[in-house]
C-alpha cells in the first residue's frame, strides 16, 4: 500500500512539474511578446513625434524652413531648447552659464519678435540671424541624425561648424571634425585615378622597356680585319642581359641561352672564292658566308645564325680574306643578341 502510494505521489509530482514549466514557457512566451509589443509602439510613438502637425516655419536668414518642435528639441541642451521656450530672437555669442539660465535671462531682456502677419498661417514663424543655406544642414542633423548631403567646399564646411556651436550641438561638431567636402573628395579621387593611371603607365613602360632592351641587347665591336680568327677588340656597347666575355679570339657566355649573331665585313676581300667568314661554336664551324653572299655588295660579308651556348661555352667568329683590308674599323661589325 505504501509503495503505491509513493508511486501515485511521484507521478503527481511530476504531471505538477511538467504543468508547471508549460505555463512557465507560456508567461515567458506571452512576456516577450508584451514587450515586442511595447517596443513596437514606442517606435512608431516617436515617428510620431517627428511627423506631428505641430509645423513650425523658421526664417533662417533669407530662407524659410518648415518643420516640427520635436524635430527642433530633438537634441537636448541645444539652442532651440531655449528658443522656442523663449520665442524669442535669440542674442549671437556664447556664455558660460547653463542654456537655460540664458534664455531666461533674453526672455527678460528681450521681446518676442514674430514675423508672423495677420495673414499667415496659424503655425510660428521665428527668425534666426545666420545663414540660410548653412541651416539646411543643421535641419537634416536634427532630422536624421547625420550629415548626407555632401559639403561642396572647405568655405561651408567651417561655416558650418561654426553654427553647430552657435546652435549648441557638440555631437554635429564632432561629426563634422572627419567629414571631408566634396572638392576633397573630388581631389582624393582624381589623385587616387593619377596615381593608378602613373603606376599602370610606368608599369607598361616598364614591360615596353624590358621588351625593347630584349630586342636590342647586343655586344657591338669593331676592327680591322685580318685572316684567322677576328678578335674583336672594341666593344662599343652592352645592354640588357647580354653578359659576354671577351678572352683572345673568344666570346665566352657568362649565361646559358639562346643567341642571335649578326657578322657584317664590308670592303675587306680581293673578290677570291674562298674568302669567306665563318660563325665557330666551341671551334666547331656553325655557318659560313662566302663574298656577297645575303648582300648586294661584291667585297661584303654578311652572316646571321642562331645558336644556344651552356654557361662558361664560347663562340667565336673566323675569316679567310686573300687580299689586302682596305677597311677601317667602322665598317667591320659584330652584333650579339640574347633571344631566349
């Protein structure tokens, strides 16, 4: 009997537990709700207070501007806080006492000055002694929160900056402390498309000159000739990554590649048969020009042949001439081209 009735106890306690955390799932459920609820309503309660028809219309120097009060006193401690309190034309300057003594004190001081006429709408119309385009910015702050609207200069800008300090508005102020104008704007990217445009120009100059300098890089060199192998003892010039050797009758490659060699002699044979020059690789001939040959010019040389060297291998060029050289060292030539 008394294990039964521990068991129906147990079980009860547990269908108490379990109805228990249902209906606290439910408040939790109902709780959140209420409380989305809520926010919802204080939402839109102050999107109402921005769209209310308490319109006000205030002359900022030569312009109107048509607005709410709580658009107006939307920033606390600000200058209008204490200017549609006062309704009053407000004093230009700066004190240190609290804002609302300051009104108080031109409340005193100072009569209301309406612009409003019997013929007007029923909505105030205050006047404000500052510059009309300059509020339009101060209005959309108060609107918006932010600055959207671009700044067109550094003259507005500081003129702007001025007048959230006149309308007591630090947190315009430091808003306005990064913001760049337009015309900074406009500078930054026209200096930002140059400086691309300089990179992307040296850049090609770059790949054009590597290009040309591959095409021209050459060892150019001039003598008189004379039979046996040409020691060609001036070199003129040397560009690029050609790098040559020049060690008794041979051009020794400093590094392996693939090599063009242009050999012109002009003027320097009797005219016989067998004169000749000749490309060597490693003392073995690679090819030989006879007289006039690939020229339209008896008594010239021209030969041109592509060959591959390994480093440290040498190449040299060998000429047989019976007859005198009657040519001077500007008229014999060797060009060598790295092409690969």
């Amino acid at each position: 009997m008394a294990a039964s009735l521990n068991s129906f106890k147990s079980q009860l306690d547990e269908l108490i537990s379990g109805t228990l955390e249902e209906r606290c799932r439910e408040l939790d459920e109902r709780e959140r709700n209420v409380q989305k609820r809520e926010e919802t309503i204080t939402s839109v309660f102050e999107s109402l207070k921005h769209a209310t028809h308490e319109g006000i219309s205030i002359v900022v120097g030569n312009t109107v501007y048509n607005t709410t009060r709580a658009i107006l006193l939307s920033k606390s401690d600000s200058f209008f806080q204490g200017f549609l309190h006062a309704g009053a034309k407000p004093l230009s300057g700066s004190s240190s006492k609290p804002l609302s003594q300051q009104w108080l004190m031109l409340c005193k001081e100072h009569s209301q000055e309406e612009l409003n006429d019997d013929n007007s709408s029923s909505d105030e119309k205050l006047f404000i002694a500052r510059d009309g385009e300059i509020f339009h910015y101060v209005l959309e702050y108060l609107t918006y929160g932010d600055v959207f609207s671009p700044i067109p200069d550094k003259g507005t800008l500081c003129k702007l900056k001025k007048d959230a300090e006149f309308y007591r508005l630090p947190e315009l102020s430091r808003l306005l402390e990064d913001k760049p104008t337009s015309e900074e704007t406009l500078t930054a990217s026209i200096q930002k498309a140059t400086e691309r445009a300089e990179a992307a120009a040296a850049n090609a100059e770059e790949v054009l000159k590597s290009q040309l300098v591959r095409d021209i890089s050459h060892y150019s060199c001039s003598s008189v000739m004379t039979s046996g192998y040409k020691i060609w003892d001036q070199l003129l010039c040397k560009l690029g990554d050609v790098q040559l050797t020049l060690e008794g009758d041979n051009l020794i490659a400093e590094a392996g590649g693939t090599y063009r060699v242009v050999v012109k002699v002009n003027g320097a044979s009797s005219g016989a048969n067998s004169d000749h020059i000749a490309i060597h690789v490693v003392k073995k001939e690679l090819s030989r020009a006879l007289v006039g040959s690939n020229s339209g010019y008896q008594n010239s040389f021209h030969l041109e042949d592509v060959f591959t060297l390994e480093p440290g291998e040498f190449f040299s060029v060998y000429q047989q001439i019976n007859g005198k050289s009657a040519c001077g060292r500007q008229n014999n030539t060797l060009i060598v081209e790295k092409v690969g």
